[in-house]
C-alpha cells in the first residue's frame, strides 16, 4: 500500500531495496527498510523514505510462501520492484541467512582478494 509522492518516486527510479527484507505479522506482510527516497514535488505531503510498507497479496500467496518462511525461519527478500500495468509489484524471494561461519569465511575471501588487487595495481 502505497501513497502517491511514493509511486512518483519509484517512476522516478529513487528506491533501494538492498537492506530491505520482508515480515510476516498477523497473517500480513509488511515491507521493511526499503528506502524510497521522497518527491521533492510533493512539499509537506510527502512520505516517509523507511516506512514499513504492507504488501497486498492474496491469501493464498501468504499461506503458501510467506507462512512458510515465518514457520521454519527463512527471510523474505525483494528481488526488484517494477511497474506492470500501472501497478508497483514486487518479485519476492526465500531464502535462509547465512551461517557465523559462512559470514568469517565470506569476510576472509573478500579481505584476500582486495590485497591481491592491491599488489597488482602496485606492480
């Protein structure tokens, strides 16, 4: 659900959803931490750039999918949002977080590879 300098700015390509995730309470689903920036044309009418937003989806989207990512703990995640027929949409997708592990390893690999590149540059 969304309010009009909302809309202008997603025309507009102001929208990062980068950090957001999706949650489920009470059998709905709320958009969380996506940034749209504000409409510098709507003055004192504008929005919030991180509200949560809910989602309209059919009940059995939220039984089938999103339900099933509250039970066993998977994260709902946006994947892009786009206009069809007049209508923001979001594309969702699940997915589990990774690991203490996994994150050290993943820090470590990027760390490596961003000495490599400077001893390359260097010659």
């Amino acid at each position: 659900m969304l309010v009009g300098s909302e809309v202008k700015s997603l025309r507009g390509g102001k929208v990062s959803i980068d950090e957001a995730y999706g949650r489920v309470k009470s059998e709905e689903v709320w958009l969380v931490n996506c940034d749209i920036q504000e409409y510098v044309q709507a003055s004192h009418f504008n929005h919030e750039a991180k509200r949560p937003r809910k989602l309209l989806l059919h009940r059995r989207e939220i039984k089938k999918f999103a339900a099933l990512a509250y039970e066993k703990g998977l994260t709902l995640v946006p994947l892009k949002m786009y206009f069809k027929e007049g209508r923001a949409k979001v594309l969702l997708g699940i997915c589990r977080g990774r690991k203490l592990y996994d994150k050290r390893e993943k820090i470590k690999q990027s760390s490596m590879k961003r000495d490599i590149d400077r001893a390359l540059r260097r010659g």
